[in-house]
C-alpha cells in the first residue's frame, strides 16, 4: 500500500505502481470536500475505481458531475440533492447515482456521521452487464459481445437489502481493517456491481407488472412511486399523511396506494410505521435514549405506539430488545443487520 500525505488525509492506492486498481481515500473533515469529491477523482475513476470514506460532523461537496456512484452512511444523515430531489442516506439505505448526474451532499451534524462512497471505474458496468448476458458456450470467444447499451439504474434511496448491502459491509470492513489487496478489492467492487444490476433486474421486473399498457406509463408511475419513497426515508420523523405522499407522487390518492402496494409490497402507512420501528431499534441498540425519548424522535406520538409497532415489525418491546444488547446475546452489527 503506498501512503501519501495530502494535508492530513491519507491516500492510500491499492495495486501496482504503473496501474493503479482501487484507490482508497480515508480523509479529514476539512479536506473531504475539496480533496475527496473533486475533479482529480473524476480523472482517476477513468482508469480506477475508488473508495471514499469520510467522517465528520459538517462534511460538504459541490453540485457536480461524477463517476457511476454508490452510497451509505452510518451514525446519522448525508443528503443528496440530485436534480430537484433531496435525499437523505442513513444508516437504513444506499442511494446509487448514475454516472454524469450532477450532484451535491451535505452532513451537518451534532456527532460525528461516517459516509462511505464507491465510485466505479469508467467501462466497469459495461463489462460486468456484457460478462451476464453473453452465453456460456461464447465465453471463451475472442470477440465476445460486449453490453454497448446506455444503462443506468434506479435512482433513489433503496432499503438496506440482502443482496447490495452485506457486499457493501464486507468491503467496509476490510477498507476499516487497512486491506492492501488490490485485486481482491477490485474483484468485490466488480462483484458488487454484478448485485447491483441483479437488484435492478428485480425491480425492472416489478414495474414490468403493473397493470399498465404502455411501458412508458409503467416506468412513470415508478419513478413518482420513488418520490413518496424518498419522502418517507427522509422524513419518516415528520407528520405524512396519504395526502402528502400522494402530492409528492403526483398522483391521486387512490392510484398511487395502488401503484406503492404493487411495487412495494406494503401500504404507504405500513411502509412509513416499518421505517420508523427499524429506526427506532437501531437507536435502542446504540444509544441510552429512553424508550419515550426515541418515539419523539422517530415521529411516534407516545411510548405506547412505539411499542406496539417494534412488536408488530420486530416482535419484541423496547425493553426486551436493548436486553438482549446488554446481555450480549446480540453484538450491535447483528443486531442491526438482522432486519
């Protein structure tokens, strides 16, 4: 691993010295902006993939454009703003931004919030897209087809989910624990993004079977049904009613119940009550915040509701769940990944 220093960041580069593989930035509050998220990136992610990770409590990039991206955070909120939508990654959620998009983030916190980033090399969906589609018996054919579509994937804050994420937490850990492998590093990220276009298939194919004659419709109800979606991550914490949801969708209220129930699996209220109930469970995992205290914070009215949704999407009160932490029959990771 070679280090360089870059005003207190460390910059670590992963591979040999003529071609570099996995660049891994771990940077300081005060660099992370202008060093981590800039324009030099962008020119390295043409030959590398790259890992970001930050933490801190005011981290902040510019509105630009950047590399096929994928994001999560931990400890707290960092919000995206793509296009006209604000969303806010948590602990709960990634959000993948599609190469070219011009972006901007934002975490402003009182404690400390870590966003880790992958930004994918220049060409690598396109390899790992052509090495899914092409035929097993061509596989070994010198000019084996190539993907030479224009691909991008669903934009919007995505529940953590057991496809995407334990990749995403495997590579994590071993960027924590000072990795130097660079292939296998390189190996993870490209595996990474074979779950990645597995779980866009998924939803391709719920959209695929709404009730819709026309593609075009079908894919349009989607995108307004993502909208509510990232509504609710973002302010689960918040007063929303169906109204709200359905004016942020751009639908009636009737046809967008129909279209979250078909996509999603779940009513708008149950999807909003389950966000909460999590949220509230990794806060008794990770804090000494009165079970009273956490309902203010998830956006329930009063104790008795906290505990009657923890029981319905948890199946144990508040008590019982923050014993099992203290009793150490769970460690905090699998406490909050068993969901």
């Amino acid at each position: 691993m070679l280090m360089e220093s870059e005003g207190g960041s460390s910059v670590a580069t992963l591979a040999g010295e003529l071609s570099p593989r996995v660049t891994v930035r771990s940077l300081t509050e005060p660099l992370f902006s202008s060093a981590a998220m800039s324009g030099s990136l962008t020119e390295l992610c043409r030959h590398t993939s790259c890992i970001v990770m930050a933490q801190g409590r005011v981290l902040e990039t510019a509105m630009a454009t950047r590399p096929l991206m994928i994001a999560t955070a931990r400890a707290g909120r960092d919000t995206f703003t793509v296009g006209r939508r604000k969303m806010a990654v948590t602990d709960d959620t990634f959000l993948i931004v599609n190469e070219g998009r011009p972006h901007a983030s934002a975490i402003r916190s009182e404690v400390d919030v870590e966003t880790f980033r992958i930004l994918f090399r220049a060409g690598l969906v396109d390899e790992v897209l052509g090495a899914l589609v092409t035929p097993a018996d061509r596989l070994l054919e010198r000019d084996a087809p190539q993907s030479t579509c224009i691909f991008e994937f669903s934009e919007g804050l995505q529940s953590h989910d057991r496809l995407v994420s334990p990749v995403l937490r495997y590579i994590r850990q071993h960027v924590i624990s000072g990795s130097e492998d660079s292939v296998w590093l390189e190996e993870q990220i490209a595996y990474l993004l074979e779950r990645m276009l597995l779980s866009h298939r998924a939803v391709v194919r719920k959209v695929q079977a709404l009730p819709c004659a026309r593609v075009e419709t079908r894919r349009e109800l989607y995108r307004r049904v993502s909208l509510a979606v990232d509504y609710i991550e973002t302010c689960f914490d918040q007063q929303i009613s169906l109204d709200l949801l359905a004016k942020v969708a751009c639908l009636s209220k009737f046809h967008f119940q129909r279209a979250f129930c078909a996509l999603l699996g779940l009513t708008p209220r149950d999807y909003l009550q389950r966000k909460r109930a999590f949220v509230a469970r990794r806060l008794l995992a990770t804090t000494h915040l009165s079970a009273s205290e956490i309902a203010l914070r998830v956006g329930y009215a009063s104790r008795t509701s906290l505990t009657k949704q923890l029981r319905r999407w948890t199946g144990a009160p508040p008590g019982q769940l923050r014993q099992r932490m203290n009793l150490g029959t769970e460690t905090a990771e699998e406490f909050l990944v068993a969901t």
